[in-house]
C-alpha cells in the first residue's frame, strides 16, 4: 500500500535536505515553512507533499531573484 500523505521525520527530512538539523529547526520558525504535524508525546513528522510544494515554491522565487 503506498500512502497519499507519506511522513518524514525531522532527521531524514535533514538528511535528505543537506542541512542540519539545527538547521531544520531554525527553519520551522519561517511562517512559509510547512508545519510539522504531531504523531505523539515527543514526536513530530512533516508531509512529503508539503516539502514538496515548499521547495519547488522556493525554486520558483530563486528563479525570480526574490531569494
């Protein structure tokens, strides 16, 4: 079964992104960045689709020079 709204945590989410994860956290605090969703007491993931949407918004506003 292959999931529509996959979860990635904030480790492979840095990992796949190149950045640490101070890096990651620091970036949670940019409104336009997705919000991480709560999967339990001391656990949060983000959804693949709204990395996705984040980062091609990012390409196009690099593309304009807006970044």
């Amino acid at each position: 079964m292959h999931l529509k709204n996959e979860i990635i945590r904030p480790k492979q989410l840095a990992e796949q992104l190149n950045i640490s994860k101070s890096t990651l956290w620091r970036w949670r605090e940019d409104p336009n960045f997705p919000k991480a969703i709560s999967l339990g007491a001391r656990s949060i993931g983000f959804l693949v689709k709204d990395i996705d949407e984040w980062l091609i918004a990012r390409q196009k506003l690099t593309e304009k020079g807006e970044i």
